[in-house]
C-alpha cells in the first residue's frame, strides 16, 4: 500500500517538474526528456499529466483573453451557436471596425470552402464595412443571395446593400432582390413577391446555409429612418407599438415578437433562414443596440452572434 502512494506521489513529483521546465522555463519535450532522463513520450504524458492534475494552472495574460471568456458565457447562456467578441476600443464607444474585420474573417472563411454553399447577406452599416475588407477572391462554386430589397424610396440604390459590392468583390453567383426596401402597400408586396423572377430568390435566400445580418435600433437616430425607409410618423407609431429594433427591416419588440402592421406588412425583404438547421450571424454592437441584441438571442431570431467585450458583458449583466 505504501509502496503504490510513494510510487503515485513521486510520479505526480516528475509531472509537476515536466510541467514547471514546460510551461515557465519554456523548455521543449526533448529538452524536458534529457533534462529528467526519460523519453519525449514519457516527458509528453508527464506534461499532460500535470495539467490533468490541476498541478498546472494556465492564464492568458492577454486582453483577448478576456473576449474568449466572455464569448463562452455568452454562447452557453443563450445556447448560441457560434459566438465572437472582439476587444473593444478604450477611445470610442461606437466604433465598428473591429466587429467588422471578424465579420470580414468569418465570411472569409465560409467563401474559402471549396464545398458549395449558399450564404445570405442582409443589409447595415458593420455589414459593409465587413464586406469592404473582404480580399479579391474567386469563388464560381458559391451563391450569395440578399435577403432585402435593394431600391430606396426615391428609386435609387440603396446605399447600405451589399450584394453588389460581394459580388464584385468575391466573383460568386449573386442574386439581388430588386425591389423596394419596404413597399407602398400591403398589396403591393403581396405582388411584388408573387413576381416569377423573385420566387426564384426567396426560395434560395430560405435554403442559405450561413447568413449574415446587422441589428437596426429604433431610437431617433434609427437606420430605417435615418436612410429615409420609413417616415417620422411611422418610427413613432413602431415606437408606440412596442418597437425597439429590427433585422432586414422586420421590426421587433423588447420580447424578440415581430410588431404586427405598420411598417412589418409592408417590409419586401425575406424572411429570415431557419435557425434550426442554418446558421443565422448578427453583426451588433453598442449601447442603442443592446436591447435589440438581448431580444434577438434571447427569441432566437438569430442563433451567432458578433459582438465587442462592452456589449457583450452588458448582455451578461441584463440577462
């Protein structure tokens, strides 16, 4: 009996030295092993037996570290499926450019995939500065399909849709939704949708496998109001309703449920892929957005989020 704990305290002794010349002196394997008189192998064993152990205690010194911790909690306590935070700038609080550049890696690497892929673009802000950073690439085997109008109210177009942009930018089959952003009427929609050549593009914007979207707040300076899509009268009447946010015009309240009329009865754009089987990305940061953001992981209205460390621990603290 007594021979077995000596035998597991001086083996516990020999992982304790590996993992000290491993992890603080900086030593390799091979050094550890002819340092200790053993084999790479064992040296090895001994390394991963020390951390096992809880004889090792590792800490990333680093800011980032702090952005993996936060976007673990984040991804486990609203059961999201994927989850970046990105370090937040000490100078500004409104800044979009590092929520943009992971935007830009993602996408990246979904277009990087030799596997063909359909992969839908909503509108926004972060999403274009996202898709701005994207680097000349070839890529005939992808569909890139907008899931928004791209025809502002005056007739021209609409400054914030990318599709075009990626397109030009990624050399992938687009499919442009070219209708007004938010029709006149109802009954224009209805007809609008009904078109033979826009069936086509609602079908495969329901079929994406990775989408990408920004969250629009509803406050006074909202996007849709802001890029003339809605009127004062009509921000207002959403706000009264309930309205705090929206995601490709589809305007929502603080419990992530869709505002009925108004404005929703009359938004072209398609409606948002299945989060069940497809990965649905918002791209959100910031204090105006955070009730939107709450509301959108919180209803599963998307299932990935992209975020900074502000926003991130704020969606912690209010949930």
């Amino acid at each position: 009996m007594n021979s077995r704990q000596d035998g597991g305290s001086n083996r516990l002794d020999d992982a304790a030295r590996a993992g000290w010349l491993y992890y603080v002196a900086g030593n390799t394997q091979d050094q550890i092993a002819a340092t200790l008189g053993i084999s790479r192998q064992t040296a090895q064993r001994l390394v991963s037996l020390a951390v096992s152990e809880g004889l090792i205690k590792v800490r990333v010194d680093h800011p980032i570290a702090n952005c993996l911790d936060l976007a673990a909690r984040l991804k486990s306590r609203f059961a999201l499926d994927l989850v970046e935070v990105v370090p937040s700038d000490p100078t500004s609080s409104s800044t979009i450019v590092g929520v943009a550049e992971a935007a830009a890696a993602e996408i990246e690497r979904r277009l990087r995939s030799p596997e063909p892929i359909v992969m839908a673009i909503g509108t926004g802000r972060t999403l274009k500065a996202a898709i701005e950073q994207l680097p000349p690439m070839e890529c005939p085997q992808h569909k890139v399909v907008s899931l928004t109008g791209n025809i502002s109210p005056d007739g021209s177009a609409a400054f914030y849709n990318v599709i075009f942009t990626m397109a030009d930018r990624v050399k992938a089959r687009s499919f442009p939704m070219p209708l007004p952003v938010i029709a006149s009427s109802p009954e224009e929609r209805e007809m609008l949708l009904a078109q033979p050549m826009i069936q086509p593009t609602l079908a495969l914007a329901a079929e994406a496998d990775v989408t990408f979207v920004g969250i629009g707040d509803l406050g006074p300076k909202a996007p849709l109001y802001e890029d003339g899509f809605i009127s004062e009268s009509e921000l207002k009447a959403l706000q009264k309703a309930g309205g705090i946010a929206e995601i490709v015009g589809w305007v929502f309240d603080r419990e992530g449920r869709m505002i009925e009329g108004i404005t929703n009865d009359r938004v072209s754009s398609a409606a948002l892929p299945s989060r069940e089987r497809s990965l649905v990305i918002a791209l959100a940061m910031g204090e105006r957005k955070l009730p939107g953001i709450l509301a959108a992981v919180n209803r599963r209205l998307v299932n990935g989020l992209i975020t900074d460390e502000r926003t991130a621990a704020a969606l912690l603290a209010a949930s």
